[in-house]
C-alpha cells in the first residue's frame, strides 16, 4: 500500500512541476514579445473598425491574438468593444517606418 501511496505522490509531484514549467515558459514568451515593441502609436477608430481588424492590419511578425492582448493591455481594456473616433495606442518596433498624419503621433512607451 505505501509503495503505491509513494508512487502517486511521484506522478502528482511531476505533473505539478510540469505544469509549473509550462506556466513560466509562457510568461517567458509574454514578457519578450511586449520588450520587442519600443514604439506606441496614436491611431483613431474608424467606422467599421474593430480591435481584430486593428491588430491584423498591425501586428507585424505576431500572432493577431497576442498583440490584440498588447493593444488591449496598454489602452487598459478589458472587452473588445471599440467606437469610432476613439484614440487607442498600438504598439509597433521601432525599427519600422511609421507614417505620420493628423491621426498618428509618435509617443515612446516609456512615458
């Protein structure tokens, strides 16, 4: 009876530590793409727009869903519900080019 009392407190003592592991392997990968962009845009909504359809069109080498987290997280956000005329801040790397128009400003992520 112990040796199987033993042998399960093995299998759950694995399956927390992996779960712990996968747990810090994503925050890893959060952590890294959020230091990958130096740079946040001002854009205003347009009609017709939504936060997939901003995110598609910016997110330049990440998922759609990861960076619509970024947009969400630095407009402090917590649904998708957007209307026009409303300012968000995308962010973007810095070594793209933006353009500037009356819409887009340039503000550093550091502020």
């Amino acid at each position: 009876m112990f040796k199987s009392f033993n042998h399960s407190l093995q299998d759950i003592s694995f399956i927390i530590l992996s779960f712990i592991f996968i747990f810090l392997m994503f925050m890893s990968v959060n952590d890294s793409t959020k230091e990958s962009y130096e740079l946040l845009i001002e854009i205003e909504v347009k009609e017709g727009d939504t936060l997939w359809s901003i995110a598609s069109n910016y997110a330049d080498g990440l998922s759609t869903q990861a960076y619509l987290s970024l947009v969400k997280s630095h407009n402090g956000l917590d649904h998708d519900i957007i209307y026009p005329g409303q300012k968000l801040l995308v962010p973007q790397h810095a070594t793209e080019k933006v353009d500037i128009n009356e819409s887009n400003y340039l503000l550093s992520s550091k502020h």
